[in-house]
C-alpha cells in the first residue's frame, strides 16, 4: 500500500464524548439506523451513547443507556442488524444502505469473559436476557442472515475461546447450531449473510450463510491461512455487503481479500504495512504497532457519479488512525496519536461520523498500565473528499 506523503489530520475539531468508561474500551459498534454508538469496556458494561446532535451540527453527544454485567469483562458488543436479501456486489452498489437494511438496531448483545452473551432491549433499558452454552470466555458477536432458519429477526453468533461459533435465536435459550473451529477464536466480523472469523492458530474462516441449506449443517464455506502468515490475528473487518473482508495483526500489518475468490478480480488480495515508524534514535530501527481495529466505510451515501472508493479505516496501538483508499492502495490521511493506543474504532450507517476509544490496550505489558494512561471516546465528522 503506496503512502508516500500522506495527508496529517489534527485532533483540534475532535467531540469529546461524555464520562463513561471506567476501564478500556474493548469495542464500538453503531447502530444500523440511528447515530447510537455503542461502547463494550473491560469495566464490566457496555455504554450506549447518542450522536444525533453531532450529525445536525450541534456537536453535543448524549449517553443514554448502559448493560452491567456485576464487572465481569465485556469484550465485544453488536446491535441488532438485519438485510432482507442476500445482496451481490452489484445490488449492494446501486442501493443506499438504508434501503437494504431492516433498520433494527433496538438491542445490544455483549460478549462476555463470564462465557455468556448478554442482550438488552434498548426499547426496556434495564431488563436483560443472558445466553449459556459457551465453555470458555466469550471473545466477539455479532448478528447475521441465516436464510435456512426462517428467522425474520436474524441470529446472533457468538465465538468464544472454547474454540466455537454458537448460532442464537434470541426466542430460544439453546442454541440452534454449534460450529467447532480449530481454535480459539481471536476476532469476527460479519455483513447480512457473510461471516468471517480468525482463529489463533491463524486460519480464516470464511462462511456464506445464504449458501446454507439447514443450520444444523453449518460449515465453513472456505477455511484458508491467515495472509499475515505468523502474525497474531488482532481484528477482523467485513465490508457492507460481504463482498471483501481484511485482517489486521499485531506485526503492523494488513491483509485484504475476497469472500468469493473463485474468480477472483485482479488486485483484490494484497497485504500492506502501516502503523510502523522509523526510530527517532536510529535509522535502522523501525518501531512496529499491532493494528487493534479495522473499520470500512459505507461509501454508498457518496457517491458523486465517480467511481467509489473502498475506504478502510486502521486504528494502531501507537495511538494513530489511518484512512486508506483500497481500491488505489493508498493512504489518505493519518491523524496523530491523542497520547494513548486507540483499541477501538467505527464509522456510524452512512460514513458521516468516526468514533474511536483511546486506552491501554496491555501491548507492553501491566508495567505500562498506569492511572494515568489517557483513556476516553472521541467523535470527528468525515471528510467527504475521501469519497471523491
């Protein structure tokens, strides 16, 4: 990935969200119709904030809610989202997202280190319902399409360190589908009826749910090796629609590909470097951060008659945000460090906001853990030349 002299940003318009978080932030998710954000902390709860003033220009970001779990770790967190069909790349691009999407986004469900998932009705703030089954901590969520299970509401999966993938009907207090992965799994992501996972013995696990002709035949569609090769998986991101995904690692590094790589465009997987700095004491050292997020922006609101951009945003443990035109292999614009790692990043529905959580993410040990370390949320508005 080409960055021969990026664009520098400033922090200068960032919107300082309001106290919330005790402790790191684990994860953000936005919600599929409205500027909620959603923030899963080690403190044990996961926030839910509203930014709709940000959007009409008032600036003001309001909390509105928030999941306790009696301090046990959530480490992901996903509101409810729903697409009606199975859409192919060409559908996904004539279409505004919102036209495609269920509009749900009226629960949250969080993953726990007590091996359970969480879920609250944002519309009964307060009242919980808690899924059992997993045998180790719970490590991502995250709702998607099953076809198969006739389910109009979707199903929520779960993967966890017990090294599977548990699909939930919500309705029910089992699951309807256990998945046995390789290992422990590490960071997933998913769009409508795409789903993929990372697993610590660096596999990918790719499925296409649509595919899928009953839930207690779920398999991998493909199970391939991670392109970061001997690098950690970190963070797992599938762009809207499910026709691509990428992966980032704790070597700086990220890897980009296809969901369907039978036949496979020309220029669609290719790995880059980022988040690496040459050594202010020599030359011939260079500083490497492991990439704690990845987030792509749902270009479609902007559209301008151009050929669209894939944008994908890196967040890195040196505290940088990098926003990158896939499509041409290039960066676009880095903002500097606001003093700690960033853990956690998202666009919200319609690219127009980019939130981000600042806190220790243990990359160099408990020695480094101090009560001062910066830690909090912060909100800035999209520049829309990225979309150009």
């Amino acid at each position: 990935m080409a960055a021969p002299k990026p664009n520098i940003g400033t922090l200068d318009a960032d919107i300082a969200f309001p106290p919330g978080p005790e402790d790191t932030v684990s994860a953000l998710r936005w919600s599929p119709k409205a500027d909620h954000v959603a923030a899963s902390a080690w403190d044990g709860r996961v926030y839910i904030y509203d930014a709709t003033n940000v959007a009409g220009g008032t600036g003001s970001i309001r909390p509105v809610t928030a999941m306790n779990n009696n301090l046990h770790p959530f480490l992901d967190c996903d509101f409810n989202q729903v697409t009606s069909t199975d859409v192919d790349g060409d559908t996904w691009r004539k279409q505004i997202c919102v036209n495609i999407y269920k509009l749900e986004g009226n629960m949250i469900a969080g993953a726990s280190t007590d091996g359970k998932v969480h879920i609250m009705d944002l519309n009964a703030p307060g009242q919980t319902m808690t899924l059992s089954g997993h045998q180790a901590p719970v490590r991502t969520v995250r709702w998607v399409d099953l076809p198969c299970a006739g389910n109009s509401t979707g199903l929520l999966v779960s993967g966890s360190w017990d090294k599977t993938l548990r699909f939930w009907d919500k309705r029910q207090p089992n699951p309807i589908a256990t998945v046995n992965l390789t290992d422990r799994v590490w960071a997933m992501d998913g769009s409508g009826t795409t789903l993929v996972a990372g697993t610590a013995d660096n596999k990918i696990h790719i499925f296409n749910l649509g595919k899928m002709t009953q839930s207690s035949a779920i398999r991998p569609t493909m199970v391939i090796d991670s392109p970061l090769v001997d690098q950690q998986i970190r963070c797992i991101a599938v762009k809207h629609g499910g026709q691509y995904w990428a992966v980032g690692g704790i070597g700086g590094r990220v890897a980009f590909g296809a969901t369907q790589p039978n036949p496979m465009k020309s220029g669609v997987t290719f790995s880059f470097k980022c988040h690496r700095e040459v050594s202010k004491e020599s030359s011939k050292v260079t500083n490497v951060s492991a990439v704690n997020d990845l987030a792509f922006a749902n270009y479609i609101a902007h559209q301008n008659g151009s050929t669209a951009r894939i944008v994908m945003a890196t967040a890195g443990q040196d505290g940088q945000v990098m926003v990158w035109n896939v499509t041409k292999k290039t960066r676009l614009i880095s903002y500097p460090s606001p003093g700690g790692s960033i853990t956690a990043c998202g666009f919200n529905w319609d690219a127009t906001m980019f939130a981000y959580a600042v806190g220790y993410d243990w990359g160099m040990g408990c020695a480094y853990n101090t009560p001062n370390y910066p830690r909090g949320l912060a909100l800035r508005r999209v520049d829309y030349s990225w979309f150009a």
